[in-house]
C-alpha cells in the first residue's frame, strides 16, 4: 500500500528524471574494459568485494564471483542445473513483483509463453509503421530547426518511454508522469525508498487500466495480456502489473541507452556512418556491432545452486555470480579485433541480450526501435556530425554503460 510518506517520495515535484538517469553511469565513470581483457587472461573468474567494486550499490551481498570468459559466461546462463535466476526473485522483484526474469524452468517456459504473444511479428510491424516512427518524429521536430541538438537530452533518453507509453495505449497527459515514475523506478539499486515509492504507484496506476481493459479490451498492449491465454491459462492482475514494471525497467532504460550508444559509434566512425546512411541495408549489422561492442548492461547475475567448478574456479552453492557480457562479447578467441566498432565485421552470436532460457523477450522491440531512430536521425539531420566545440566524454558507467551526451551539429531543416 502506498503510504503518504511513499507517495510523496513518487510525485516529488524537484525529481529530475534526466539527471537521476545520468546520474547512474556519472558514478562511475570507469572503462571496465582493459580490466575485462586482464581478466579474461589471468582469472577469468572472480571472487569480487562487493562493497569495494560497487560503492554499495548491491545492498547487503559482501561478495560475488564475476565470470569473464565466452565460454564461461554461457555455461552461466545456459546451465540451470547450477546456476539460477532466483537471484532477482530475492532482490528486485521484492520490489517489481514475480516476473518470469526470476524464473527457472520449467515455469519459466509456461509464463514466457503468455507474455511472448503480445510480442508477435505482425504487432511488432504494426508499431513500426503507425507508433515508433510518428513518436521519433515528434522529438526530432523539437530540435530539428536548430541546427544543434544533445541526441541524448532530447531524442534517445525520451522515446523509448514514449514509445512504450504509446504500446501501451496511456493517454498522452500522463508521459510526463509516466516517464518520471519509470526513472524513479529504475533507481531501486541506487536510491531504494523512491524506486519502491514509484513502483508502487505504477501498481496503483496499472491497476486501473488492467480493470478497464478487462471490461472493454482496446488495440494496446495492456489488452494483449489481459487477453493472452495458454492451454486455459491467463495472467492475473498482479502478474500483468510485474511484467509491465519489468518492461518498463528493461525496455526503457536500455534501449535509451543502446540507440545513443550506437549513434555514439557511428558518429565517431565517419565511414561507417557514411556507409549506413547511403545503404540503409547495413543498419541491421550496425545495430548487431553495436550491441556486441557496448552492451547497455554489462553483466547480469544468477545465483549458484550446487558446489561447481568454472574457469578453474571453485564456487559454493549459495553464491552469486554476475555473467560479464561486455567481456564476453570481447572475447579475443571468438571476435578479432574485438575492441574495434565494426559494422563489416563477420557476425557472430553475441551476449547483449542474454543466451539460453532467458533469451531477452523484448529483444526484437530494441532493434526495432533503435532501426527507426537511427533512420529518422539520418533522414531529417543532413550533415551531422559531433560538435567539435562541445566536450566528448565517451561511453561511461559500470552498471549501465552509454554515453552521458552526443552533442551534434547539422543542417537545420
């Protein structure tokens, strides 16, 4: 229940959601990425102070081991004999709700099935023409006449929240609100009273919606999943709540931050950027580079349920162990000259979005999405380029990882 203490916490007027989503990755400003390569060669996997490598982000966990390598890395994710996603199911989903995220098979399989359906590639194609595009438009014309822009402040940090408000089918006045919730939320690790504050007014919120679109179901995404129904088997309200706090949580947050990582990268590869804006056919490995090369969430955990060895490692059951995709996806024995953005590189598999069981669901909604960014960017902005007055800090954070501005210059339209 949302008390008038937790309230208060979730409509503080003084709340900024852009600087509290630059404040994540301004705390540690680190390039994990030499110690990635160090690692991956002298201890591919670790036993790591939690307290002394997170500032105390990770809350009561003293310790973790990191896992570096390709190979290591995927035996993590893959093997649920030894190694399981209840981890979340004892960090944030005491704040998100059970979501399949926290989930092992076989249940896993049952629940992933009921929300993959309003994911299918006819809804997906419906977006992209009549919502994601129309909704990239209406920042790009806030700016567009300037001849200067920050696309981080003003494109890729808003329409992802936008877009999935629209998915949605929430009513236009709410964005603002909407978007300030979601940031607050996604603060659960780093500021916990207000990101539990913003996710139970998003229950409260939700809950409305879900009621309304049980008596009169509409062409949105909420309608989908009260609809949604498997072998007799429907989602509840509860449910239905956790997975839209779960989509809001993944989709917004890294999706904001991949599209300006990968504009990020083309910008500072001017004949990559060339080559994709006279062929629009190589967007699609652009955006496939992108992923392997940055990464918006450098590792994701699961918690060790038997004794096991690992890269000559011996781990106890009971411990936690953080899957390290960065380093995966920079592994030198399966990528060449993996520390070099590369739009013609030979593709490989990579990480980004998870391997095995919990496979990202969102997955083909990101590069979607980040298509449709990058095409409007390159259709409506002539000529951008980086602006050579402003400072380049490059991509940035431990936790999450993008770049805190990408200040351009172009023709004004």
């Amino acid at each position: 229940m949302l008390t008038e203490e937790l309230a208060a916490l979730a409509a503080d007027d003084g709340f900024d959601a852009f600087e509290e989503f630059d404040a994540i990755i301004r705390a540690d400003g680190r390039n994990p990425y030499e110690e990635f390569t160090r690692c991956r060669r002298e201890s591919p996997v670790r036993l790591v102070d939690a307290k002394e490598e997170t500032n105390g982000a990770m809350g009561g966990l003293d310790n973790f081991y990191r896992v570096y390598r390709w190979a290591d890395v995927t035996r993590v994710l893959r093997d649920t004999n030894y190694f399981s996603s209840a981890f979340y199911a004892e960090s944030i989903e005491l704040v998100f709700g059970r979501t399949i995220l926290g989930m092992d098979p076989p249940v896993h399989s049952q629940y992933r099935a009921l929300v993959a359906t309003a994911f299918r590639q006819s809804v997906l194609h419906r977006w992209e023409t009549t919502l994601i595009g129309a909704v990239v438009d209406e920042l790009i014309d806030g700016f567009a006449a300037k001849g200067h822009a920050d696309l981080v402040r003003e494109l890729t940090f808003a329409f992802p929240a936008n877009v999935i408000a629209e998915i949605l089918g929430l009513p236009k006045d709410h964005y603002e609100q909407f978007q300030r919730w979601t940031a607050m939320m996604n603060l659960i690790g780093f500021n916990p009273p207000r990101g539990y504050a913003a996710s139970l007014q998003l229950r409260e919120y939700f809950i409305g919606f879900i009621t309304e679109r049980r008596a009169d179901p509409r062409d949105d995404l909420i309608s989908d999943l009260v609809r949604a129904e498997i072998d007799g088997q429907r989602l509840d309200d509860e449910e239905i709540v956790s997975y839209l706090r779960l989509l809001l949580s993944a989709g917004v947050e890294t999706t904001s931050r991949y599209s300006a990582t990968l504009l990020y990268a083309l910008l500072t590869n001017r004949e990559q950027l060339e080559a994709v804006d006279a062929n629009r056919d190589l967007l699609p490995q652009a955006i496939e580079e992108g992923l392997r090369w940055e990464p918006p969430i450098p590792a994701i955990p699961r918690k060790c349920i038997q004794d096991v060895e690992l890269g000559g490692q011996q781990i106890p059951a009971g411990s936690v162990v953080f899957a390290c995709l960065a380093s995966a996806n920079r592994d030198e024995e399966r990528y060449p000259d993996a520390d070099r953005f590369d739009i013609f590189r030979e593709p490989h598999q990579f990480m980004s979005f998870g391997w095995g069981p919990h496979m990202c669901l969102g997955m083909h909604l990101a590069r979607l999405e980040t298509k449709v960014a990058v095409n409007r960017v390159l259709d409506r902005l002539p000529n951008i380029r980086l602006d050579p007055d402003k400072p380049d800090e490059g991509i940035t954070g431990t936790g999450f990882r993008s770049p805190r501005a990408v200040p351009v210059l172009f023709d004004p339209a």
